[in-house]
C-alpha cells in the first residue's frame, strides 16, 4: 500500500545556533524558577512539620529571586510575547508595526544596556565590600555575577531580536498577524 503525505513524517525546522543559544538561555531561567520553587517548597515543609529552618534560606530565596528576575529578562526580551497593550499598534499597518517594534527594542536595548553596566558596578561593589549571607557567611557576589550574566544574556538577545526585525521578520515567527482578543 502506498504512503500518503500524512503519512510522511514531519521535517523539523533546523535550527541554527542562535536558535539554540535562545533555547539555552529559556531553559536557565526555567531552571532557576525551579530552583526558587524547590528552595521555597522545602523551607516551608521542613519549617512547618519537622520545625527545622534551611540556614540563609531566606537570603537564598531572595538572590535566587533575583536571579530569576534578571533571567527572566532575557527569556521574555527576545521572544516578545510579554503583556502589551497598544491601541496604535493595533490600528496602523504591518510596516508601521514593524517600524514601531523596532523603535521599541532599540529603546529597550540601550535601557538593558544601562541596566547591565550598573549591575556589573554592583557585582564588582559588592565584591569589594565583602557581603556574605548571614548564617553561613558566603559570598554574595555570585549570585549578583549570575544575576549580571542573565542581564548580558538579555542585551545578547535584544540586539539579535532587533537584527531580526529589521532584515529577518520571517524569523520571529510570524508575530505580525494580529489576532483578535476574545
């Protein structure tokens, strides 16, 4: 019996290795909300049934958050699928989107740019002063130096979102079909 084309398996788009590097850097900043989520679940079963506190686990919490927050940056810059709302977006042309998105991701890489160079002085800052966790007294700089590396990850991937834009759209994923809200 002849096979059909349902029948024939489905080529995967190949992925090149920028594709790859923005999976990579979606998948960090899953691992650390899994970490923040773990970090939190156990606090509170040790605290509540066993009456045992996790030592720095609330200072831990609080970089893991960060960390999170600054990863999260990076996974949601590229992708453009945060919330937005937009009554001229919505209204004008495909080109005036176009032009409107790229203005917006100019702006908001030299906003993350900024941002980045501050935390850099930060980690630095923090380094130099010696901060350490209350109980067991460890070095706080690290997680401010991961936090800083979601921070470059993010500025990474809002300068290859606005190459995209201006002369690879058809890379994005086709996001400039408007939908309607129901």
């Amino acid at each position: 019996m002849p096979m059909s084309e349902a029948d024939l398996p489905t080529a995967r788009p190949k992925r090149n290795a920028m594709d790859r590097f923005i999976d990579a850097i979606e998948l960090i900043a899953a691992f650390f909300i899994g970490l923040v989520a773990a970090d939190i679940f156990v606090s509170v079963l040790l605290r509540y049934f066993f009456s045992v506190q996790i030592p720095d686990s609330y200072d831990f919490g609080r970089l893991l958050l960060g960390i999170v927050i600054f990863w999260g940056i990076a996974a949601t810059s590229y992708r453009g699928n945060h919330i937005t709302v937009d009554l001229l977006y919505a209204s004008v042309g495909v080109r005036a989107q176009r032009t409107i998105d790229v203005f917006a991701t100019l702006v908001l890489l030299f906003v993350v740019t900024v941002q980045t160079y501050t935390l850099f002085n930060k980690v630095l800052g923090t380094r130099a002063d010696h901060v350490l966790t209350f109980d067991l007294r460890l070095p706080v700089w690290p997680f401010f130096l991961v936090a800083w590396l979601g921070d470059v990850s993010a500025v990474l991937l809002i300068a290859v979102r606005t190459y995209r834009l201006i002369f690879h759209p058809e890379l994005l994923g086709g996001e400039y079909q408007i939908k309607p809200v129901e």
